[in-house]
C-alpha cells in the first residue's frame, strides 16, 4: 500500500505541503482542481504546475480525487458524448504527468450529504454527522445553504457553488431517470473511457454514494455489494475499479467492509479509511480513526486489506476538528495526522504478525 493525503491546493487548503511531508509514512498527496469546470479538459500545464509544486516538496501526485463527471453524462443528455472525449482526453493529461488512479462518483446531484458539519462531541471536538430525520426536513432547494452554512467559508467538494446555483435545472433532468437508466448511462461512459485508460495506464475508481442510500428521491447505484458486483461487470476490465470508503460504506451495518474487500480485492485501486458510529439507523457521526471510537473494526478492515496484498493507494478520511483548529470540515491536518499514525501503527503490527511485509 501507499499511504496518500488528501490536499485541495495551495490556495484553498489550511494544511501545506510541508506539513503534510512531516506526516510519517505518507508517499504523496491526492489532489483535484476545483476551479475547472466539470466536463472542461484539464490543461496540460495546470498538471505539470501543480505535479511540479507536489513534488518540489517531496511529494507523489499519482492519485487525482475527482475528475467530477458531468450531469450530462449521468442522465444520458445530448451533450455527453462531447463531455466523454472531453473526460478521455484529461485521463490522457494526468496519465502523462504520472497519474495513476482517478477517483470519481456518479452520485445525482448531490456528491456526500451530511446535515451536521460540526456536531460537537463529547471529549469537546466536532465532527460531520448525518441524521435522516434531520435531511428529510431540508427542503432540497436550501440543502446547499444549509451545507454551507457550516463550511468556515472553504469550499466544499462535490458542491460546487455554479451546479448548486442551477439545483431546479438539475432537479428536473433526473425526473424520468431510475436506477436502472443511471446504471445504463454509467455503462455507456465506462464502455468509451476505460480503453482509454488501458491505453494510458490509468485506473478509474468509483466511490459509493455517501450515505449509501438514495436521498432526496434521486436514484444511486453504488451502496453496497450487490451494486458494486453490477458495476465491475458494467465493463469487466481491471482499470474499471472502486474506491472503497469504509466510512461511507460502512454507515450501512449490512455492508461488511471486511468481506467487501476479500471479495473485490484487486479491482479496489484506492482505499478511504475512517471510522463512524452508528447511533441508529440512518443517523451516524464520523468519529476519530480508532475502531473503539466507532462502529467498524478498523484492525479487521486492515487486516483484510492486507491478506489481499492491497497494493494501492489508502488515505485517511475525515477527521474530526481537535485542538481549536480551524479547516474545511473533516480535512484538517491534526485528526488525519492521527488517523495515519494509527493505519501505519496497525499496518506494521500485521505486517509483523504475519512475516509479511506489503508496504511498497
Ligand atoms: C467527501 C469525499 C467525496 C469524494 C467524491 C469522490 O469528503 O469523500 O467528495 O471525494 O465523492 O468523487
């Protein structure tokens, strides 16, 4: 495994590149460019730009989280084929800077839901939580405000301000579209793009839908095994993969993560890892990393992850906000510090039990 972390860029990110170098065990940095339109081509030299900025400070920049898909492309509009060539020809960009794995989602709308990004704890720090009740009573419309009402002003990914400005628009082109219809166009952008991944040597990892169940009515495809099954055979290929999200999964106690993982084993090419508790049904709180503190094993998860010889990319993920600091909600830099730590901790201890050692 590689240990990555995720950085937004300089200009919009409380963590450097510095600190995250003095994070022990952490190859390099998963990063995106949010200001590119989704659909746009990533130009050649913003990649060169910013793999030159990673690596000056001794970082890889072998994972981008996301090259977002466009609406089009998930509800089979007319204007997808020209946002597929488009998605193809970025995919041909990263690969020539060293890019090795995208990770996306093909979530309607709406990427990660929660309707807390600050819910206090007991031990006195806060962190993103999720209570249905709570989303039920958000009228769609506002959920953008109401999410970013509690951003500290940074901007959040998978919600960007110019989609949220047109949600009636977007709304609407879902109306007549059911799983099945978003499955089927999920095909038809897989079938086009992963021969051109195979060509350049790139892997497309999908992330669940998070939480792992439909919201607002709009239809998800990538909840739990069974869609992740349909989606690896949509086109049976190795560049077509998955992003494993323990803690997105894992808000669905019927998804077993360590199971998930023996069973899909190769075609995960990026992992997330965290830990949530489950306090009842559709109402969780993203806790800190360690598997007491939540509702998943996370020694299991490592565990598993290293009998398949995982030998991709792993980040923490959201962190809760400790020690007064102030950063985009679940990616501060002291709670993922610790997350790491404690993978690393737990990676080396299985490493050693089993004579093992998977670390590359
Ligand atoms: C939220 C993230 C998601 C994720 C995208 C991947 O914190 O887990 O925004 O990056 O769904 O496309």
């Amino acid at each position: 495994m590689k240990m990555t972390f995720r950085w937004f860029g300089s200009k919009d990110d409380s963590v450097t590149l510095r600190q995250i170098r003095q994070i022990p065990g952490v190859s390099g940095v998963v990063a995106m460019m949010a200001d590119i339109p989704v659909g746009e081509v990533w130009p050649r030299e913003r990649i060169a730009a910013l793999k030159q900025e990673v690596n000056s400070a001794g970082l890889e920049l072998e994972v981008i989280e996301s090259v977002n898909i466009h609406d089009d492309i998930k509800t089979g509009a007319g204007g997808r084929d020209r946002y597929i060539e488009n998605y193809k020809t970025t995919i041909k960009h990263l690969s020539e800077y060293g890019v090795k794995v995208i990770c996306y989602n093909f979530m309607p709308v709406f990427d990660w839901t929660r309707s807390d990004l600050a819910q206090p704890l007991p031990d006195g720090s806060t962190a993103l939580a999720y209570d249905q009740s709570k989303v039920d009573r958000i009228d769609p419309g506002h959920i953008a405000e109401a999410i970013a009402s509690g951003s500290q002003g940074y901007s959040l990914p998978g919600w960007e301000p110019e989609r949220m400005a047109r949600l009636g628009e977007l709304f609407a082109s879902y109306r007549d579209i059911g799983e099945d219809d978003l499955a089927a166009n999920l095909k038809y952008f897989l079938e086009r793009i992963i021969p051109a991944c195979e060509e350049y040597g790139v892997k497309m990892a999908i992330h669940p839908d998070d939480p792992p169940w439909a919201i607002f009515g709009l239809p998800r495809i990538v909840r739990h095994e069974q869609d992740l099954d349909r989606l690896l055979g949509l086109v049976d290929n190795p560049c077509n993969g998955i992003t494993l999200c323990s803690g997105c999964m894992g808000a669905n106690p019927n998804n077993n993560i360590p199971a998930i993982i023996r069973r899909f084993g190769k075609r995960i090419h990026f992992a997330h890892i965290r830990n949530i508790k489950i306090e009842s049904p559709g109402n969780f709180h993203e806790s800190s990393h360690l598997s007491c503190d939540g509702s998943l094993d996370i020694f299991e998860i490592i565990k598993a992850y290293h009998d398949i010889n995982f030998n991709g990319y792993i980040r923490p993920d959201h962190g809760r906000m400790i020690w007064g600091e102030t950063a985009r909600p679940g990616y501060g830099l002291y709670d993922r510090a610790l997350g790491i730590a404690y993978l690393n901790g737990l990676w080396e201890a299985v490493d050693k039990m089993t004579g093992k050692t998977s670390r590359v």
